[in-house]
C-alpha cells in the first residue's frame, strides 16, 4: 500500500518572497515554480494573496489606533467603576465597624 507523501509546509516568509517574485513580472510562473519546487498554481495564490493584503498594511496602523483608543477608553470606565465600587465598600465597612 502507497502511504501519500507528507504535505510541504512553508514559512509566511518564504510564500512572501515567492509572491513578490511572481508580483515584479521578471519571470514566469512556471519558472518561479520550478526555482522554489512548488506548483505554478500555488505561486499564482499566494501572488493573489499578496495583492488582495497589500492595502490592509497601509491601513492597519489606523485601524489599530482605533481598536488601542476603544479599549483605553473601555479600561478607564471600568477603572470607574471600580474606584466606585471600592468607594462604596469602604463607606459601608466603616458604618458596619468592620
């Protein structure tokens, strides 16, 4: 019986620098494919995933302030909630004598 050839697994980076190879247009897929031993039809993808990611880079550092300045603002009004909470406690505590 045949066992299936174990699948190849490569590094983001390696697919990166496939993919920026087959972006610059200086070779063929194909030879691209045979250089780096992999499909033509997976350098194809990986180029396609290169392309269609490319603008989130650009536009990650905005989406990431927005997400940083939603969770202070979130981490402030719990603190708040909080101090108000302790406040409370410690008002009680002392008129139970405790």
């Amino acid at each position: 019986m045949k066992t299936k050839p174990k699948r190849k697994k490569h590094s983001g980076a390696f697919k990166a620098m496939v993919a920026m190879e087959a972006m610059l247009g200086v070779k063929t897929t194909a030879q691209i494919a045979r250089e780096h031993s992999v499909h033509p039809v997976q350098v194809s993808q990986w180029k396609t995933v290169l392309r269609e990611g490319m603008p989130d880079l650009f536009e990650a550092g905005g989406k990431q302030a927005e997400d940083t300045e939603k969770l202070i603002a979130d981490l402030h009004r719990k603190i708040g909630e909080l101090t108000v909470d302790l406040d409370y406690i410690k008002k009680k505590s002392k008129q139970l004598g405790l």
